[in-house]
C-alpha cells in the first residue's frame, strides 16, 4: 500500500463508493465494494483500527450471553445475532487461518444447578452452531476442569463447564482487510479526515473536503455513494451531512488489564465468569503470551477517548481472585486498554446493557449518505455486506458479495505445514521467532524472512524478552502504511498494548527505524519519541500504575 499514491488518486479520481472509517466495519465495506468490482475509497482520519476495532477482547463468539437473555426475555433479536454470530464465528477462522483460531473456555460452576444451567444452556449454542460447531461443549468434574485450568483454587467451584468459541488479533485482523481491498482495487488512505460535505443540485452529496492530518493539506474527494463507518462516532458525521438528524448512537465501555502469562500460569483454556456480583460478564483470556482481563457494559460517551481506570483494574483483579489458588495483585499488570463499543439505539433512556448489538443500514434521504451503525467485531462482514447491498441498489449495481470465501492477505496458503516448511528453508532463524511472524503475518512472513536475511540487525530484537524483531519495523513502514510511532508499536506490533514499560525501551529504536524509513527528520524523529512516550505515560497515569515496573517476561 502506497499511500502517496493513493492520495492523488483520490484527488483525481471519480469513486463509485467513498467509506469514511477504518475500523472492522469500514475496512470490511472496503473490501466488500472492491470485490464486487466497484470503484472504491477508504479514508480514516487516524489510523486502521485505531479505536473500538483495537481494542476489543479478542473473542469470535455468537455471544453465549445474548442467547441466555433471548431465553429469559424471549427476546427473538437476541436469538437472531446469535446465530448470526455463529455463522460468522467460522467464516473468520476460514477466511484469516493465521489471526484466528479456536478457543476453549471454561465456565466455573458453585453446584451442581449452575452445571446443569449453563450445561444445557452450551449445548443450545452448539445446537444453534449447527455444522459450523467448533467443538462438542461438555460438563467436567473438578478434576478435570483442574487440569484444563490448574491456576484454579479447588474450593472456589464444583464442577464446571468448557465450551469454543474463537480468538483472534482483532488489530492485525483489520488491517488483514484493508490490505486485501487494496489488492482487490480499492484506494486506501489512514489520517485523513472528512471535514465538509459538498452537495449537489438536489442536496445529495457528491464529494468530502478531505484533511490530511499529517501534512494538513486539503482535497476534495468525488464518489457517487458516501457510506459513515465511523462507529461511537456515526451521530457526528450523520449530522455534518445532515443537522437535523437526531443521535442515534449510544455506547458502552469495555475495560482491560494485561498480565504476563506466568502470573496465571499456563493453561488450556480461557476462564468466562458468567455474572459477578454486578451482573457482569468477565473473561481472563490467554492471548500472545499474556493474559487479558476484561469485563463488560459501563456506560460511556460514545465521543470520550477511554481508558482503563483505577478502580477497573481493582475490580478485574479482584473478581477473577475468588477463582484462583494463587491471587493476582496490580502489581503484576504491564498494560492495559479500554474501547467503546457502538450501540444503536431508538429509546435514548434505555441503558447499555438492555440494548441488543445488532446493526443497522440507514439511508439519509435528503443527503443520501449511507450510515453502518451498531454491530460487533463477529458479524462486521454480515455488516458490510448488508450496506454494500445497499449501495450497490443506489448505484443501480446488481452483484452478490463473494467476501465469505476470499481469503485475507496472509491466509492463503498458510496451514499446519506451513511453519515446518519455513523452518526447514531458514534453519538459522530460531523456531520461536519463525512462529512469532507466521502467527502474525501468515505466509507473507516469508517476506519479513527475506529482509532479515538482507540485513542481520533486522533479525535482531526490537526489546528484551519479546518475540518483536527489528524487521518487522521496517516491513510496517514498507507495506503496512505505518506512518506514526503510535500506529506501529499500538497495532502493526501490539508491544504497546500488553507490555507499557516494554514500550517505552523500543520508543527509541523503534522510532530511528521508522524514521529511516519514512525519511524523517532527527527533530520530526524526536517528535514522534516524545509524543509516543507521552501517550503511553498517559495510559500509566490513568491507570494509577507505576511507568518504573519490569517488562514481562513472554513467549511467543
């Protein structure tokens, strides 16, 4: 992806379809637009994913809670966006093998009811799974739910119940699709805004004022169709095209806190709580050598810039505690993030947790901009194909979406053979290292293997105690559209998501690539350190952590 390319691309060019957000949603009506053979642009005023789309809890799941509620509230959305999560749940481990995999969770149960309940309960969801099902859900005995999960305490459960749902990169996963509608024929660009609309003769809009954020320079961008894939966000830009439409937005929080693998220790399956002491459900899940710890549904600003508080970690700490035979402290946490969830609404007085996940395609008559509003990271493709059907009714076009069968970039070719293949053609390279880039990069870790074997320091560790090597910098810059300190170490390299203090010692290696890459200057370099360091250090205050903690210790 070149992006000064682009850019006078999409200053010169007549799109069919202009999507304004590069999030999960946005990326996928790229790529669902683009594969239908539709002219398509995607611009994002930050960077791919990075909002809601980074920072979710990394699960591909049907939603085991939103069945529970569709039973006791005989509620048939409910019911509806568990299958549909389902039916997606496979079409992500399908089309993106090397960022997606099965998960194994295991639901503690206090007796011998509880069993029962969520037993019965697992075996609806494998049943509504059909021929989709990952694995058979089944009940198990204290001893065996111990040996699935030894950190558990013995006196804290009775039985308890594992069932599978699935786990990805939800950062790499997104940026997987931009990459892929790039090569499909869309023209993609990260850090450029939509500031104004320009309208036609019937007040239909035909172009965006676009800013490039990095440069501040502005363009105007011409399509037939605008699709708002902006997220929390949406009411904003519906109401920059259109001020008389009311907010139909509402969000709501999702907190996370980040330990290394060895405080839990390892295991073979994740830990789900189904309801804590507030009627929340919290998840502990193992995920690239750390753990995540997150817990659902706090009410937000759907324009707030969140973050993991205080009394959040406290409160994730302490409720996977009542389960563990050794108790985590906050001490142990090396990072941590929070993301907002979109929620779509049409009682603005219900609360968050009431509201059903589910999306929604509106079409703003008077201006003609299509809004995806609502949705979760499961059924982002359902999503996009929903509103590229949409358009393409608008633009008079007639083809079915193919995105259920097209393989991301990194995916094809990548299988169980894979790894063994690249290990016997570069017997240099350590196994561990050769696992890190096909897990993250899938086939095209061949082309990270190439530059390591060009220039002996890419082969080198970006940071101690980390599986992240030096090339992996320089293909972000070369192939990933990294342009910012911020967009590698937060998404192309998740180092700043799992490990804080890590993050701050690559600050400046990291940024001396880039910068060589990307031809900065030694003061635009700098910049780039400080601010990054800022943020980061941001995220630490916030949190009420101390910036002077050890890195983790992680395997790849």
């Amino acid at each position: 992806m070149n992006r000064t390319a682009n850019l006078s691309h999409l200053q010169t060019e007549l799109f069919d379809i202009c999507v304004i957000g590069g999030g999960a949603s946005g990326a996928g009506c790229a790529l669902d637009a683009a594969s239908r053979g539709l002219k398509t642009a995607l611009i994002e005023r930050d960077d791919f994913s990075s909002a809601t789309s980074s920072s979710s809890t990394k699960l591909v799941h049907g939603g085991v809670r939103y069945l529970e509620q569709a039973f006791k509230n005989l509620d048939p959305k409910q019911l509806s966006m568990v299958r549909k999560g389902l039916y997606e749940r496979q079409t992500l481990l399908h089309i993106a093998p090397h960022l997606a995999h099965p998960l194994a969770l295991l639901t503690p149960c206090k007796n011998w009811f509880a069993g029962m309940y969520f037993s019965i309960g697992l075996k609806l969801y494998d049943l509504l799974a059909g021929n989709r099902r990952l694995a058979p859900s089944r009940w198990l005995n204290k001893k065996e739910a111990l040996h699935h999960f030894p950190a558990f305490s013995s006196s804290s459960f009775q039985s308890a119940v594992l069932y599978y749902d699935g786990q990805f990169d939800d950062a790499r996963f997104n940026l997987g699709l931009v990459q892929t509608a790039a090569l499909q024929g869309a023209t993609v660009a990260n850090h450029c805004s939509a500031v104004r609309f320009e309208t036609n003769a019937n007040g239909h809009i035909q172009a965006v004022l676009v800013r490039d954020e990095l440069t501040g320079d502005t363009f105007w961008l011409r399509a037939k169709v605008f699709v708002n894939a902006t997220g929390t966000r949406a009411d904003s830009l519906r109401q920059t095209a259109n001020a008389k439409q009311p907010d139909r937005m509402r969000a709501s929080k999702g907190a996370h806190v980040v330990l290394p693998m060895d405080a839990v220790g390892p295991t073979l399956a994740a830990l789900l709580v189904p309801e804590t002491s507030d009627g929340r459900v919290l998840f502990a899940i193992p995920w690239r050598g750390h753990y995540l710890i997150r817990t659902t549904d706090t009410e937000a600003d759907p324009a707030e810039t969140p973050y993991l508080e205080p009394d959040e970690a406290e409160y994730l700490i302490e409720h996977v505690n009542q389960y563990l035979a050794k108790p985590l402290t906050v001490d142990q946490v090396t990072g941590g993030f929070a993301g907002l969830r979109p929620l779509l609404q049409a009682d603005p007085d219900a609360r968050s947790k009431s509201l059903v996940r589910d999306h929604e395609v509106e079409v703003d008559e008077k201006t003609g901009l299509v809004s995806l509003m609502g949705g979760k990271w499961t059924t982002y493709r359902l999503m996009a194909q929903d509103t590229i059907d949409v358009c393409g009714q608008r633009l008079g076009v007639h083809t079915e979406s193919k995105t259920d069968e097209l393989i991301l970039l990194g995916g094809d070719g990548y299988g169980p053979t894979f790894i063994d293949s690249l290990t016997a053609r570069h017997p240099t390279v350590n196994l561990q290292t050769i696992k890190h880039l096909t897990e993250t990069y899938g086939t095209q870790a061949t082309a990270l293997l190439t530059l390591m074997e060009q220039d002996s320091t890419l082969a080198e560790p970006l940071v101690n105690r980390h599986p992240f090597v030096k090339a992996e910098v320089v293909y972000a810059a070369r192939a990933e559209m990294a342009l910012t300190l911020e967009d590698l170490l937060l998404r192309r390299i998740r180092l700043g998501l799992v490990d804080w203090q890590a993050a701050l010692s690559a600050a400046p290696s990291a940024a001396a690539l880039l910068g060589a890459e990307l031809g900065w200057s030694s003061a635009h370099q700098q910049e780039q350190q400080d601010s990054f360091i800022s943020l980061i250090q941001r995220h630490i205050d916030r949190a009420g952590l101390s910036s002077t903690r050890k890195e983790s210790t992680v395997s790849a």
